[in-house]
C-alpha cells in the first residue's frame, strides 16, 4: 500500500429511484415486502490506483460518475460496496466555497477550514498571508460569506485548499474560475504543488489542461470504467466515445446524455478590445522569481514597430521583445532564454539567445546588457504568458541563474481568418487532382 496514494477497488455506489413518494412510503413501512424502487448506478465495480506523486486526468461526458467518485475518495459520500483506500492527507476542491459557513466571514471561514483539516490556529495564522494575497479579495474577507460573489467564493477556496500543504489533492473542474490572469494564477500554483511530488487526481472537460498537466488518465461512462492508459491514448479514447455519441444523436438515437465534444481551444473569457486598443492595464501577471545568481531583472516588454508597449497583438504582426538585466557578478557561458506559453503552463515557444552553443557569452560584475529581438506574431487567439531568463547549459545540465515566470502576459485577439488552434501556419493551394 505504502506506493500508492489511492487504491479503488471494486467500487460501486448505487441510489434508490422510486416513482412517487408515495412508494417511497410503502417500501419503507414493509422492508421485507415488494421493492418499489428502481436502482441507479452512478459507479460500477470501479477499480484503479493511483500511484505516489502520480497526475491522475479523469475524463467523461457530464452524468458518467467523475464528480460521484472523487466524492467517494475524499469521504463525501459512502461507497454501497467496495473498498478505497487512501494513503495521505486529502485537499479536495469539489465545489469551491460550497463547504463555507454562510454567516461566518471569509477570515473566520479559513481558520474552520483549517480546524477540520488537522491545522492550529498557530499554524493557520502563518498561512494566513499566503492565502490573502492569493485570493486578493480584499475587504471581503471581514464580511459574511453570503455577501460573496461565486467567483469570490471560488477564489477564497481555492486559495485556502491549496494553501494547507496537502499529500493528496483532488480537482474537479475548478481550474476555469475567475478572469485570466487569475485561472493563471491557478494554474501556477498546481504546478507547483506537481513540482513538489504531490499527488493530483484532476477531473476537466479542457484538453489542454489534462493534457499538460496529467501523467496518466482514465475514462469513465455511465458509471463503469472504460479505458486506463496514457494522457495521449485516453484522450483519444475519449473523443471517439463524444463523437459516437454525437453521431448517435445526429441520427435520432440519442441515449439522453449532452454532447461534449472536447475543443482543442481554451474555454476562458475573451473581453474584445476595441481595434486600437494597445495595452490592457487589467492583463497584469504575477511573477514568480528564481535563481542562484545576483542579477537584477529590471525590465521586460512588448513593443510595436512603433516603440508602443503593447500587450494586445495581432496575429501576423511583428513585434520586439525587449528584457534588460544588471549582473552583480562576473558569469561566463551564459544564454539569455524566453519561454512563451498558455494559460495551463503548455509551452507554445521557445528560445535561447545566442542561438548556438558555440556563442556562449560572458558578462563583468556591474554590466548592463539589453536583449532585444524582433518576432513575427503568429500565434492564435487567447491569453499566453512569458517565463524569461538567464542560464548556462553544461553538458545536459541547466543551471539556472535567474528565472522570472509570468513576467508580461499578453493577449491575442480572434482574427477574422478562418483558423482556429494554437499557432497560424500559411497554406497555400497547390492544385487539387
């Protein structure tokens, strides 16, 4: 057991559907007479495990047992037979907030979080900050929770669930609340929390999102388990059940359940912006910074060919990256390195400058150096963010001298070409035979 955070074995939970309360009644008044009901499973006989520090993506069409059985792993409801067994301590974002006391405020809410999960007040009040700044709702927090929005709810429980330092963390289709720069904020946090070894059972109707961050996956429909593999090879599994089913129901054999056929594009918000708007003060990142080396990362931006910093572009357009440090000490074998990746920490680009190994180049302690690169724009609508830094490559080793993720988040905006995905690449007919 000790190699496994999760073990699901065998695992069924049924509900009892009667037609009228009325049966209901006559069932319960002669227990060993007719049976009134009839039974529904949302799970059958599920079994898996899910490994030490493993990404578990759980996929499946709305009403297939996903939400049933993470509620069964983290103790929300009771299987009606089989076993589970859980080796850690669990955070579980089900439904964030849904578990707030309406009448506490949003402070007094956080430290009865942390009582029923095992903390002190002592040691809630050295995570009080942390989740504070995360959640960055302000005021609020001193107010009673039904005074809160959804999204306040979603983004003060998020803050704390993930604040607590948990072994095992379980996600279910949390990952889309609030504005961009704050599902990015999101987003960053679960990298981390993978970073460090922590198990993650994630349950998400985004591709992007299983895909770049789950190890393996399962899929589950009408309650039965029916496919465990690969992230690549469910997926796959996935989109030919939705297409069956649409098919079905495109035919007149529908079996009742929606349609979801997975987009490859992100669902997020798109406030557009008028044609000439350049910069959007909203679309501010957060960012995190690393490194073992004194440097000074003292400023980085989009310009136009204009010299406008921008941080709405244009697919198409060319544009110029400008990053400017101030090095405190003497460093040999150094390479300037952008990374330019969406919302889920899936990367679209990379870059390293000099762009052969051979170039290395050298700085002197109290030199300032400006990185300047011109680029064709041909990334596609969303919102994308950019790691930036310095670091030298030694055999197959990256030494990482300072690195800031998140540093300039910048947003494209739907073109009027009829294109769609990540990246723009030019066709052009030649013939047809």
């Amino acid at each position: 057991m000790e190699e496994y955070a999760v073990r699901i074995e065998n695992v069924s939970k049924y509900y009892k559907l009667y037609a009228s309360p009325r049966d209901r009644l006559k069932e319960a008044l002669i227990p060993f007479g007719k049976k009134y009901h009839k039974e529904f499973y949302a799970l059958k006989n599920i079994d898996f495990n899910v490994k030490k520090g493993e990404i578990l993506g759980i996929v499946g069409k709305n009403g297939s047992g996903k939400s049933t059985l993470l509620k069964i792993i983290s103790s929300v409801l009771k299987p009606s037979s089989g076993q589970v067994y859980v080796n850690g301590r669990i955070s579980a974002l089900l439904e964030l907030g849904s578990g707030f006391n309406p009448e506490f405020t949003g402070l007094e809410n956080v430290f009865f979080y942390g009582t029923i999960t095992g903390y002190s007040e002592e040691e809630m009040n050295n995570k009080i900050d942390d989740i504070l700044s995360f959640a960055d709702i302000g005021d609020f927090i001193n107010q009673p929770v039904k005074l809160y929005s959804s999204g306040m709810k979603a983004r003060l429980g998020f803050a704390v669930a993930t604040a607590i330092d948990p072994e095992i963390l379980i996600v279910d289709e949390v990952l889309a609340v609030g504005d961009a720069i704050f599902q990015r904020k999101c987003y960053a946090r679960m990298e981390n929390l993978i970073k460090s070894g922590k198990t993650v059972l994630l349950v998400s109707h985004n591709r992007n999102s299983v895909s770049a961050l789950c190890d393996r996956g399962v899929m589950l429909d009408e309650g039965r388990l029916m496919y465990s593999g690969s992230t690549e090879n469910v997926l796959r599994e996935y989109d030919i059940l939705c297409n069956k089913k649409f098919l079905a129901k495109k035919n007149g054999k529908d079996s009742g359940m929606e349609s979801e056929v997975f987009s490859a594009k992100d669902k997020v918000e798109k406030n557009e912006a008028p044609e000439e708007l350049l910069f959007d003060e909203s679309l501010k990142s957060e960012s995190t910074f690393f490194g073992k080396s004194q440097i000074d990362f003292n400023e980085f931006a989009i310009l136009n060919l204009n010299g406008q910093k921008v941080n709405i572009l244009k697919t198409g357009e060319k544009y110029l990256i400008k990053a400017v440090f101030v090095f405190h000490e003497e460093l040999n074998d150094i390479m300037f390195a952008l990374r330019i990746k969406t919302m889920q920490g899936y990367r679209a680009s990379w870059m390293g400058y000099p762009f052969e190994k051979m170039e290395y180049f050298g700085v002197r302690k109290g030199e300032r150096k400006v990185f300047e690169f011109e680029f064709n724009c041909n990334l596609l609508e969303g919102v994308y963010f950019v790691d930036a830094g310095v670091q030298s490559i030694v055999g197959d080793e990256i030494f990482v001298h300072i690195s800031t993720h998140d540093v300039y988040s910048f947003k494209i905006n739907k073109t009027n070409q009829n294109v769609s995905g990540l990246v723009f690449m030019e066709f052009a007919p030649a013939g047809v035979k």
